[in-house]
C-alpha cells in the first residue's frame, strides 16, 4: 500500500484541521490534529473506462463491501457518484452522474440497497477514450456549471459536507484541457502523447487548488486514488502505468494512494471508506522524529506503539497510523511530541496545518 506523506509535500487532511504546534528549529516538536466533527460527506467515484479495466471494474464492484461497512457503522450521512475518466469534447454527457434502474444520479443511504447501486453502476463499460482525462472530469463535474439549479449533478456538493474524489484507474492522467491539441477521433491511438508531452497536462497543484476552493478549507477535501503504483513493473501487468499524476494529487490533500496491482482490495477499501466517514488513520509528521522519543495521545491518553491496537511509525512517510481500536474517534485530538531529526535551537511557533510544507498548491 503506497501511504501518503512524501518529504515536502503537504500536511493536512480532510480531517487534519487545528493547529501542528512546532518548535521550529529545535529538537523537540509537537504536532496536534482533530477529526472532523462533522459526518456529512460527498464521494465521488472517478472510474477509468478504457479497454484495460474489465478486472479492475469488478474488483472495485465487489470489494465495495468494505467500503460501505464504514459508512454504515458509523451511520454517516453520505451522497456517492460515479462518472468515468472520459471527456471528450464530442461527448454530450462528460462529467455526468451515472443513473441506472438501481437509483438516481446520487446514491445515499436511503436508497434501498445502495451497495447494489453502487457495484452496479461501478462497472462503467470498456469503450472509453485511451486518453483518461480524470482530474478533467472530476473538476468539470464538480463546477457550478453542473452542480448548480439546472445543472446535470444539481444537489451532489452539499455545503456543509467534506468531499472525497477517489480515482480508479490503470494508467496515468492526461489532463490537457486542450493543451495538446489532440482530435477527438485521435485520441485512443495518440495516447502516448500524455507521457512523451507531459509538461502540456494541467499539473495536479492546480486541480488541487481547484478542490479546496470548492470548500474554502484544506480539511475538508481529500483525494484518494487506487492507481498503478512506483514499482509496477513485474507487480501489475503490461497495461497498467504508474499513476504519478493522481498519487500528486492524492498527497497534495493529505490522500491515501494504494496499488491498483493488488489482488485483494479489502484493506484498501475499508481504509477508504474510514477516510470517508471523516475518520483518519494515518497523519503527517512536520519533521522527522527519532523513533524512541515519539509519545502518541489520543484526547490526553497516551497510545501503545502496537500494530493491532495501537500505532505505528512509518519513518520514510514521517507519519503515525493507528490501527484496530486505537484509531481515533470523531472529533478527537492527535497529539505527537518527540524528537526531530533536524537539530538547532529551540524556539516557539505555530504552524497551521496546511503550511506545515512551502509546497501548497
């Protein structure tokens, strides 16, 4: 599983709110997040619907289970969509919610069986454009154009609900919003053109942007994506390419990124469905910490370090991931104190979250 927390990337989260109280500078730091108190959440399913997905499709249809039994457990008040990575300018529904005999356009948990809804409709077809324009759809499809009275997605982004996109796919994004200059009756077979000209895609800091705007706060959007990961070759087959472009995005909102190679997606998927639910496992560090000094607290009850029940230490993603019963609650407070790797001296300061990293989008 590829976690998110990358040196130099962001640090925040959907539910990464508060304040990372820091000594800057200094060996000793301490780092504090909240859950969000909040349970309302908007999910968005951005689904690849090239000719390669056929196995993925159904993977994710099937394993939706796991996602689902988060949001039922902790009764949250979910809307879910799902369009594909298709957008081509001669496609009258791009950006569309998909219906079918299942329910309408959004599914929420008083549909009648909504797993159903949702394993259903998950299964988006293999017909669409080679070029999978992922970030693209997923931006137009949140845009006042289609979300707004009258518009195709009217009433899916709620204003008081997080949001999470989660993209699906086998090969990278090749967002271009018309950069390359690609027909549409060419793009399946110019699709190389996404990689060989990669400096014309809309980079993923922009798309990122555009999402917090959306909220007008870092920790209520969040991106996830089940892609190919950095070492595919010889783990995924020959159609699946890293998805560099969705892992960015996915880090750069405190996301979660796992391997689209894997033949299980149950522990993926239920960690997506507790990130959903607005309840995180994994946070960022603001500095490296010397393992040994690391104290966890939960609410002021200091955490074992335990991979049942407990936490753990991820040093190359400089972050804590709780698991089993010691995953924290809604609206509860995260603190880390400890040590850093980057000495100097000692002196106060408070960082908001989102700044924790000079690199926002």
């Amino acid at each position: 599983m590829l976690r998110p927390g990358l040196a130099g990337l962001l640090a925040f989260a959907i539910v990464g709110c508060g304040q990372q109280e820091a000594y800057i500078g200094g060996l000793t730091k301490v780092d504090t997040w909240k859950q969000a108190p909040t349970n309302e959440v908007d999910i968005l399913w951005v689904i690849d619907n090239s000719s390669s997905m056929q196995n993925e499709q159904a993977q994710l249809a099937e394993g939706f289970t796991s996602f689902s039994q988060a949001l039922d457990e902790s009764m949250t008040d979910f809307q879910i969509g799902i369009i594909t990575t298709e957008f081509t300018a001669d496609d009258p529904d791009r950006g569309a919610l998909i219906s079918d005999e299942y329910a309408g356009p959004i599914i929420t948990r008083d549909d009648a069986d909504y797993v159903s809804a949702f394993a259903n409709r998950a299964k988006v077809g293999l017909k669409g454009s080679g070029m999978e324009r992922g970030m693209q759809a997923a931006d137009f499809a949140l845009s006042h154009l289609m979300t707004a009275g009258g518009g195709a997605n009217e009433g899916f982004l709620r204003p008081d609900a997080n949001l999470l996109v989660v993209f699906v796919s086998d090969e990278d994004d090749c967002s271009d919003e018309g950069n390359l200059g690609i027909p549409p009756e060419q793009e399946r077979d110019r699709a190389v053109e996404c990689y060989t000209r990669a400096g014309m895609l809309v980079p993923p800091a922009e798309y990122a942007a555009r999402l917090l705007e959306l909220k007008g706060s870092r920790d209520r959007v969040q991106v996830g994506a089940i892609v190919g990961p950095p070492n595919s070759k010889g783990l995924c087959d020959e159609n699946t390419a890293v998805g560099d472009r969705y892992m960015d995005l996915a880090r750069f909102t405190g996301g979660l990124s796992v391997s689209i190679c894997d033949d299980d997606w149950t522990e993926a998927l239920q960690e997506l469905g507790l990130n959903a639910t607005g309840i995180f496992t994994t946070f960022e560090l603001s500095s490296p910490a010397l393992e040994d000094s690391l104290v966890v607290t939960v609410n002021g009850t200091e955490v074992p370090r335990d991979a049942d029940n407990g936490y753990t230490y991820d040093a190359a993603a400089r972050s804590i991931t709780f698991h089993g019963n010691a995953v924290p609650e809604r609206d509860a407070e995260i603190r880390a104190t400890y040590q850093s790797t980057i000495g100097g001296a000692s002196s106060s300061a408070t960082v908001d979250t989102g700044a924790a990293e000079d690199t926002a989008p």
